[in-house]
C-alpha cells in the first residue's frame, strides 16, 4: 500500500521549519513507508524544483535533502475554487487504488472548513474509511462557540476516527512519559494523590517574545494560545485516573474526566503583558491581549481535592522552560525519630524543554562520621541515552502515529471542548494585565502562589 501524504498551506513556517524536518527524519529513520509521496499544495506558481529550491532556502537547518528531495512533489492549486479537489483527487488515483492518504491542513484555522468541504464533496475522503485521515493544525477555534462550529462542519464530512486533531506538546517525549513515570511505578503511583502531594506546579515559560505573529496573537494571548492546549492536556495527563486500556480510548476518557473538574481560582489569576508588546506590528495600540498568565486551579475529586496546582507561561520572560513540578508533603509522622531535623520535602521534576529528563529529590544520611541528614537530586537526563544525539522531534512521533492510525496523542474532541469551556468561563473575569518589564518585575506579583519556584 501506498502512503500519500498530502499538505495544505506547503509554502508556510510550520512546513518549512517542523514537518519537512520530520519527514525527512522519519524517512532517514526508515520509519515511513517506502512507497510515499508528499503532495505540497500551494497557491503558488512554483514547479516542483522551484518549491525545493524555496525550501532548501527556507529549511536552513541540516535537512538531509537526498532523503525527501524524491518524494517530494509541488501541486498548485487555488484552495478556494471547487475544481481543485478533483485535479487532486484525479493526481491521487493515479497511484491505484490501494493508497493510504493523509490530508495535513498546515493553513489558517479560517481555511478548515473550505477545505474540509472541498475534500469531502470531491470524495477524497469517505466516512467509514479508515485509510484517509484528515490532520488539523492548532488552534481549533477561538473560544468555545467557533470551535463547536468548526467540529460540526468536520462531523458532517468525517468520522471522529478520521479526524487527527494536533497538539504538538503531546508529541514530546517527556509528555508520553508522564504515564510511564506514574503507572509504571510503584513509588509514586501509590502517593499520587492529596494525601502526599502537596502542589503540582505547571510551567511553560518563554524567553521569545512574539516576533511577527502579532496578527495572530493579538486575538488569540497567552490562556488560548498556550493554556487552552498544551498546560490543559499536561495537566490531564498528571492527573487522570489510570485508564482501563492503555490505548486512544482509554487514556482519553481519564483525561477529560480531569478537565471536568477542575476550577480556575478567578481570584488569584494574574494577567501580565510585556513592556513594548504594543509596538509589534498588527498589535491594536490598546491591546489589553495577556503574553503571560498565572492562575491557581483545584481539580474537584477524591483524589485531589485539597491539592493545588499552579500554571504559569508567558512570553519574554528569563528563560524557555517546560516543567511539571510535584512537591510532595512533608513526612511529618517520622518528626520524633528526627525531632531536631527539618527533612526536605520531596520533590520530583519532569523536565519538558529545552533539558528533557526527571529530578528526583529525597533524604539520605550524610557521607562520614555525621548523623546529618540533607536532601539529594538524582537527576536522569532523558536525552543523554539516544546515542548520537539526534532527538526524534514532537512532530515526528505525530506524523508516525497518524500514519500508524494511532490517534492516542490526539486530543479527542472532548477534551478541546471541556478546555474551551474552561477558558471561555474566564473571559468576563479577566483583569487588565499588569505590564511586565521582565520576569523579575513580575515576582512580587507571584510571590503568594510561586514562592517555592520563582
Ligand atoms: N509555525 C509553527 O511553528 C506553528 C506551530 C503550531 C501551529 N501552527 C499552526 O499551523 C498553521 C500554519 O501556520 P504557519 O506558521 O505555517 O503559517 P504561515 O507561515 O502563515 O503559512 C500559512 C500557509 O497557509 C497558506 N495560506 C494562507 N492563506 C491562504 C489562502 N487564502 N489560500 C491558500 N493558501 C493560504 C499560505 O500560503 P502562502 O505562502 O501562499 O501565503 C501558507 O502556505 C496555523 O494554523 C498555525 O496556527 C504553526
């Protein structure tokens, strides 16, 4: 069987700088099929050379061009104009009949459903045929009502089970990790809960500010661009139940159990906006859009419900780090074997980005003659055991999986939905953001809920 895997929006940032890198990885990597083509779908007037000539320009990394340079082939098409599915449906069947076709919309969320429409009515894909799948690029919709929108247009052409919704988060390593590091061992899944954790803090913190992308970003701000996604579904990931089946259907009922029961405390929420975001091209003059947001939220169920759990990301702040942070309570019950002793807490750190690995904190006796007792790390560095360095990218588990039908790490509709309903709660309660010259001038605002991590 043929693989097909088609783009939409080819001459765009997201295809240069992260999908042609992750298909010529999965190819160097013998991970595709043999039998492949990439569709590059374009409104551009390039031929096939012109478009690599382009992307070579564009990719400046290392790509390893001999790898995707043969399957590669450049298809101009206007997306708007109904004809253009069946000269794509006409350059698709010319490879036979036994093809399995992806279709990957790397285009503005507005075009979904032009698209969609498109593939559907030229019978590019059909409902019940597992071997086309259709690929949506984050963000999926604005709030909660332009999502359902988009959701029911696509429900109207394809099955659920066709539909690969991306969050690119879950494609990094150390997020699939979570559940290994919970359910595989013994040692922390029988403390994961309320009785001997004390705070879960979730951070993802940025040092870019937002470059070019204030069309987009204005609109949109730090809670949908980065809460509504990606903090979401590590948080789920953190706090779900262990799932029946270790499979899509599984681990995705766990995670939306956690979405519908967790609170945003509107109290504490703190909004920032960098100093000088205003001067970005296409940023309104009196945007009050957040670059960064912290809040404290409760997950409201037996296994949590005294436990909180703390998110913070934002834009331009002192450094780019992805961490999941567990301090677990204080053994207070040992206080007599120890009465003159104040033990550390343990504490066990998931390190998402840049660094990926896990930082585990606990009490030993002091080497030598003393009867000291201080805490130490034991630190793993996840990265350091792929022999030649070379780190399979989030993309590249992704675009393995949808080629593999495994829609495990793609949030099920449910899931976008509950997360949308909890941003779109907040949005008649947002406090004007406090402008922040740097990340150090938004301590004193965090020094209640962050004191431990700041
Ligand atoms: N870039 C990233 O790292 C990243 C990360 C996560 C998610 N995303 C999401 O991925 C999608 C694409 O992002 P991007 O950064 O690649 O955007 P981009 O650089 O602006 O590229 C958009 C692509 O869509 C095409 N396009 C736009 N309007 C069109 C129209 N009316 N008709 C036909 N083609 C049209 C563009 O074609 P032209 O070249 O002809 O303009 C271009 O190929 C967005 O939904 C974005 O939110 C991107």
């Amino acid at each position: 069987m043929k693989t097909i895997i088609t783009v939409f929006g080819s001459t765009g940032d997201l295809m240069y700088k992260k999908l042609l890198p992750a298909l010529t990885n999965l190819i160097r990597r013998n991970r595709m099929n043999k039998d492949l083509e990439i569709l590059c779908v374009g409104r551009r007037d390039y031929t096939t050379e012109d478009y690599i000539q382009e992307a070579k320009k564009q990719s400046l990394d290392t790509l390893e061009w001999k790898y995707i340079e043969p399957v590669i082939k450049y298809v101009k098409l206007d997306i708007k104009e109904k004809e253009s599915y069946s000269t794509l449906n006409n350059i698709i069947k010319k490879n036979g009949q036994d093809l399995d076709v992806i279709f990957y919309l790397a285009v503005p969320p507005n075009l979904f459903p032009v698209i969609a429409e498109g593939i559907s009515e030229a019978k590019l894909i059909e409902k019940n045929d597992p071997s086309r799948r259709i690929v949506f690029e984050k963000p999926f919709g604005e709030d909660l009502k332009s999502a359902q929108s988009i959701n029911k247009k696509l429900w109207h052409y394809f099955d659920e089970s066709q539909i690969y919704r991306i969050d690119h988060f879950l494609g990094k390593d150390m997020i699939q990790n979570i559940l290994v590091i919970r359910f595989a061992n013994m040692i922390f899944e029988s403390t994961w809960d309320h009785e001997s954790i004390e705070s879960v803090y979730i951070i993802a913190k940025e040092k870019e500010d937002i470059g070019s992308r204030g069309n987009f970003y204005d609109n949109i701000g730090a809670l949908k661009d980065m809460v509504q996604n990606h903090l979401m579904q590590m948080v789920s990931l953190i706090a779900m139940e262990e799932p029946a089946t270790f499979d899509e259907t599984g681990i995705r009922q766990e995670k939306v159990k956690v979405l519908k029961n967790l609170r945003i405390d509107t109290e504490d929420l703190i909004l920032g906006q960098y100093q000088g975001y205003k001067d970005h091209d296409n940023v309104d003059q009196n945007s009050i859009t957040e670059t960064f947001v912290a809040f404290k939220a409760t997950i409201n169920n037996s296994r949590w419900n005294t436990t909180p759990f703390y998110f913070m990301t934002g834009k331009k702040l002192n450094e780019k780090r992805s961490e999941i942070i567990i301090n677990f309570k204080p053994n207070t019950h040992v206080k007599k074997l120890w009465p003159d002793t104040d033990l550390s807490k343990n504490q066990l750190i998931i390190r998402v980005a840049p660094e990926e690995g896990i930082y585990f904190e606990f009490n030993v006796k002091s080497a030598g003659l003393t009867s000291d007792i201080k805490a130490i790390p034991m630190d793993y560095c996840h990265t350091c055991q792929i022999p030649d360095g070379n780190v399979p990218e989030a993309y590249e588990k992704l675009i393995l999986d949808i080629s593999n039908n495994n829609p495990t790490l793609f949030p099920r509709w449910d899931e976008i939905e509950t997360a949308w309903a909890i941003i779109d709660a907040l949005d008649k309660k947002l406090p004007k953001p406090f402008i922040y010259k740097d990340y150090d001038s938004l301590k004193p605002k965090l020094k209640n809920l962050f004191k431990e991590v700041i």
